[in-house]
C-alpha cells in the first residue's frame, strides 16, 4: 500500500513539475501589478554621447516602479507620488509593450513575459535615458 501511495505521491510530483512552466508562462504580461527594480541606466546626449550611470546618481529617476496595466498607471515607488498615465499597452512576440507621455518626455518600456526583465527609455529632445531592470510579481 505505501509503494502505490508513493507512487502516486511521484505521479503528482511530476504532473505539477510539468504543468508549473506552462502556468509559469506569460505571468509578466499585464494581467497583474508587478514592482519593476532599475538595475542600470546609461544618460545620452543629443550629440550622441552616452555614459552609464547608477540608479538615482543625480538623475531623479526611481529606483523601483509600479506597473499597473489594468488601472493603466505606472507609479514611482517612494514617497514622492510621481505617477504617469500608460497610453498603450499591448503584448506582442512575448513581450508586454507599454508607452506614456509626461512633462515633454515619451517613455516606452518592453517587459519580458516570461522573466519578467525589462528595458525602456525616457525621451526628450535634447536627451534620453536607457533603462534595464526586472520586474517581480508583489
């Protein structure tokens, strides 16, 4: 009796270890409010220049971010209540593609479905700051 328990103890285990990366698949696709960590930054210049940067070295941008598809906002993470209205989302190839307009900046940002890393830029006319990060499921 225990050798059939066991064995259906193993059948489970295995149904669930395949099923876990089918579930597991496209969890970074909007469906959910995710916080998203800056992890790089590089700063460029209309000329072209560009120089990597730590997050919040002098630069104001968040160190962690919001994202909030559904209620269509994207918020800082600290106590400065910056917020921004996503204009567009849509997933494409796997990817969760987000686009906003604040204060005289475009900003656009590419999640990963199935990791949940990022990139994006904010940008300006003279200007723009490159983006990488990861995002986590709260």
């Amino acid at each position: 009796m225990r050798t059939l328990q066991a064995a259906g103890l193993c059948v489970v285990a295995a149904c669930l270890g395949f099923s876990w990366p089918a579930a597991a698949a496209g969890k970074y696709d909007g469906s959910a409010p995710m916080l998203c960590a800056v992890t790089a930054v590089s700063e460029c210049t209309a000329d072209g220049k560009c120089e990597r940067s730590a997050p919040q070295a002098g630069n104001n941008l968040p160190n962690f971010m919001r994202v909030d598809v559904k209620g269509r906002v994207l918020r800082a993470d600290d106590s400065s209540g910056r917020k921004t209205e996503i204009k567009a989302s849509s997933v494409v190839d796997d990817q969760l593609m987000l686009q906003g307009i604040e204060n005289g900046k475009a900003w656009n940002m590419v999640i990963k479905s199935d990791t949940g890393k990022w990139g994006g830029s904010v940008v300006e006319d003279d200007g723009l700051f490159a983006l990488f990060g990861a995002c986590t499921l709260p």
